[in-house]
C-alpha cells in the first residue's frame, strides 16, 4: 500500500508564507517531487538577480525548482515529466491555467487566508484588517479555474487581536494554515476528504493592493488610518506628505498606536534629513496633509 507521503506532487508558492508552509510539509514527510515558484528577481541596493525564499528552501533540500515566466505547453511539458498526482498551492503569485490544473490526476489543494466566501483574491488578510474584522480564518480548498471559487475540504476561523497588524496576524494564519492542510492531506489523497461547495451569494473579493493604498491623510479620522496602519505594517507600508511653502516630502510611519479611538504616530522616517521625530517636524513648520 502507498503511503500519502510517498505520493508525487508539486508545490507552487513564492513568499515567506509559502515557504513556512513548504518547510512544515517537508518536516511531516511530505517533500514534493517538484517546486515551482516565480522567477529570480532584482533586489537589493546592487539589484542583483535574487531567488525568493522558497527556491532557496527547496533547493537547501535537494528538491528540483522550476522558474517559468510563463505556464506555457513547454512549462508543462517540463512539469509533467515529474510525475506529480496532485499539487499544492500557496502565494505562487500566478494564476493557475485550466491546462496546469487538469496536469494532476487528483486535483490541486490551495491555502486561502480567509473563511471563503469572504475576501477571494489577492489580498485577504489586509482587507480583512482594512474592514475592522474581529475575526478571519483559513480555507483550504480544492482550486477551480475560477479565482478562489473551489470547494470547501477544511475551514478554521482565527480571531484578529485589536492591536494586531498583519505583521503579527498574518505568521499566525500561516501557521494554522500549514497545520489545517497537513490534517486535510491524508483524506484528500484518500478520497474521503468532505467537499462542501461555496455559497457564491455570499462570495467578497480582496483586490490587489497598490503602493498608493499605503498613503493615508491625517485629516481623516483616526479609525481609518489605524486599519491603514494595520493592514499595510508588512507592504506596502503607510506614509503620509508633509508640506512647508512650496516644499513637500513623504514621511513614512514606522510605528503608531491606537489608544482611546485616537491614532498616535510614534516614529517616522521622512525621505530627507528633516527629523524623525513628528513633534518637531511639526514645530519646524511643516503641515501634515
């Protein structure tokens, strides 16, 4: 009898939250036969070509790592060379063709950092923040051609903390989602896992986040630029632009806090050499937009 561990599959993902899944799949015996995450990219002040992390976690491993540009035929014909029965997807930073999703017999598992229906796409952690959610969670579902829209196999909801930003909340969902996937595994590969189709009535989408969203008013009231803050502590960040005469610079927050419904900047860094305290940038004249 096979063991589900022994079953060949494949691991799409790029960022660190793919990577903490990878490792913790690895440490439960499940190495996928195959890794494919997005291409090398310029970083750093050299701009030199860099791996992300999740190549470099699977390449620690001895695991083979494909880069395409493109889910092309050539791509899968590379692919399916690896035998996989099945795939798992996490933060792989493409969208999936119905071509890649009929490569594996059994289907392709995807981790979603949300209770779908709620927040399909890009960015659910963040909108659930943006939203002033109490409470999110972690699907994981059995991926369709359509964007977060599969069946439900596994489902657990994790309560947000008020002061939480998703540098903190989103590690934590990470984690439960790693644990989440590692139970559903077994019965998935079984056929036993309990599929329940999604409520499309109920369906709300996440859009991607741009770098603009990050630039928040201090004239708007202080809720809103609190979730602001939450939500982009991690990326893109929150900044806002000072103004003095004809001069304007963009101040970025690298710590703020929420204390009695008032939103309280702690520490800046503006893009000059004014100071990094906001009092005396404050007393020296300049404006807060």
């Amino acid at each position: 009898m096979t063991s589900a561990t022994t079953i060949p599959f494949a691991f799409f993902g790029t960022p660190y939250i793919a990577r903490d899944t990878l490792a913790a799949l690895i440490t439960a015996g499940y190495v996928p036969s195959v890794v494919v995450t997005s291409p090398d990219a310029r970083r750093g002040r050299g701009m030199e070509l860099t791996p992300c992390v999740t190549k470099e976690l699977a390449l620690a491993a001895g695991i083979p790592v494909l880069t395409p540009e493109n889910l092309d035929d050539a791509f899968l014909a590379e692919l399916q060379a690896y035998g996989c029965a099945y795939a798992v997807v996490v933060a792989y930073g493409k969208i999936l063709p119905a071509t890649a999703l009929e490569a594996f017999p059994q289907g392709v598992l995807n981790v979603h950092y949300s209770l779908l229906p709620k927040y399909r796409g890009a960015s659910p952690v963040e909108t659930a923040l943006l939203s002033g959610e109490t409470e999110t969670g972690v699907t994981v579902q059995r991926m369709v051609l359509k964007m977060d829209a599969g069946d439900i196999l596994a489902q657990r909801a994790v309560p947000i903390d008020p002061d939480e930003t998703i540098r903190e909340l989103r590690p934590r969902l990470v984690a439960v989602g790693a644990e989440l996937l590692l139970e559903v595994l077994p019965f998935f590969l079984e056929g036993a896992a309990v599929a329940v189709p999604q409520d499309e009535s109920q369906a709300t989408y996440a859009r991607k986040i741009d770098k603009k969203d990050g630039c928040l008013s201090l004239k708007d009231d202080s809720k809103t630029n609190w979730q602001k803050y939450r939500a982009f502590a991690e990326s893109p960040g929150t900044y806002f632009y000072a103004e003095k005469g004809d001069q304007r610079i963009r101040v970025r927050i690298e710590k703020a806090s929420y204390i009695e419904s008032i939103f309280t900047i702690e520490r800046i860094v503006p893009e000059s050499k004014a100071s990094q305290d906001f009092a005396m940038l404050v007393r020296n004249g300049w404006c807060a937009a």
